[in-house]
C-alpha cells in the first residue's frame, strides 16, 4: 500500500525558508506526478504546486514567484521549498499523488503543521 | 483559474437523511472532477474522480454526477462516520482549484 510521509521543520520564522520533503513508500517516484497542498488552520485546502516524474512542474500563481518543488530519485523523495515566508504560510502541508490518468490526488499523507512564527 | 463554488457551505443532517452537495466550476472543465471527505485533524480521502466514479473502497450509497459547470455528490442514507466536510477540485487544468468546502452536521 503506497504511503507519503512529510517532514520537515516544526516551526519557520517570518522571512525564512520553508522546505519539506516528503517520503514515498511502495511507489516509485518515476511512475506518478506528485503535489503539495496546504490547508490554513481552520480554512479550506490550497493546491501549492505538482512536479511531473519527468521533472516538468506547475505552481500556485500567487505563490509562483516563492515556490519551487524538486525530485529526489535516488531516495524516492520529493520537496517543496517556500521562501520569503510570513504568517500566512501557516498551514498544515500535505504531499499529495496525482492518480493516473491525472483524475484526482488518489494518496495523501498525513500532513505536517507548519506554523510561521518569530 | 477556474474558480469552485460550493453549496451549501453546511448542512445539518441526520443520519439516513439524503444529502446533497453542489459544486459549480466558473468555466467547463467536462469531468474533470474529484470529490474529496476531511475529517477533523486527517488527511482529506479521495471520494469519486472523474466526476461520477467512485474511488475503490468507497461505500456506494455515495455517488457523483454532472460535467460542464454542475456536478453534484449525493450521500443517499447518511451514517454516523459520514459527518465531515467534503470539497470538490478542478483536475481539467493548472492551477489546481479546490471549492471551499461543505460541512455535513
């Protein structure tokens, strides 16, 4: 059964770097598209940015100029790095798998509270 | 972007209650639709994708329809653990788009 596990850190000041990476199990990264979406406490789910296993990625527009999203093939990982953070980037991040045929996002992990703090 | 707009934004049920969801898309997108269940402090859990095919594993009193701009989810004889939110997205293009969700209480 395929299984995404984030990480990444517990806490990010303002003006800093966010970077999580999320861990694929029982799937190879080179089979699938995958995402990061994020859900504001208390608020509804936000597509953040998706790579495609041939590497080719689609962001956010209105976090375009911030965010970029990586493969890790050699350790069947991928990553999200946010810069420029500020309070509004606090938010619970989930990694995401695009289903084949791109239908929908078919396995998510659990997610990662990321609060934006000083 | 296709902006998703859902309605209602809740709904106060009982259980085995027909319950009915709208998502409308501000521009077509065919089926290119996915409907997703939260649960408080979870991971949302994929529902039906391609607006009317019900993911495996899902119990079959929920079902999805529509293309275009409407789509629907109905939950036919609503059960204890369907309480929660559900939300519809946008697969048709980038960027991915969600609606603001549906709480089912």
């Amino acid at each position: 059964q395929v299984h995404l596990q984030e990480s990444g850190p517990g806490l990010v000041k303002p003006s800093e770097t966010l970077s999580l990476t999320c861990t694929v199990s029982d799937a190879s990264i080179h089979d699938y598209s995958w995402a990061w979406i994020r859900q504001p406490p208390g608020k509804g789910l936000e597509w953040v940015s998706s790579v495609s296993y041939s590497g080719s990625t689609n962001h956010s527009p209105s976090l375009k100029s911030r965010v970029s999203i990586s493969l890790d093939t050699s350790n069947n990982q991928f990553s999200l790095r946010l810069t420029s953070v500020t309070a509004a980037d606090t938010a619970v991040y989930y990694c995401a798998r695009h289903a084949s045929g791109d239908w929908a996002f078919d396995v998510w992990g659990q997610g990662t509270m990321v609060p934006v703090s000083s | 972007d296709i902006q998703m707009t859902q309605s209602p934004s809740s709904v106060s049920a009982s259980v085995g209650d027909r319950v009915t969801i709208t998502c409308r898309a501000s521009q077509g997108i065919g089926t290119w639709l996915a409907w997703y269940q939260q649960k408080p402090g979870t991971a949302p859990k994929l529902l039906i994708y391609a607006a009317s095919t019900l993911q495996s594993g899902v119990p079959s009193r929920f079902s999805g329809s529509g293309s275009g701009t409407e789509f629907t989810l109905t939950i036919t004889s609503l059960q204890p653990e369907d309480f929660a939110t559900y939300y519809c997205q946008q697969a048709n293009n980038f960027p991915r788009t969600f609606g603001q969700g549906t709480k089912v209480e």
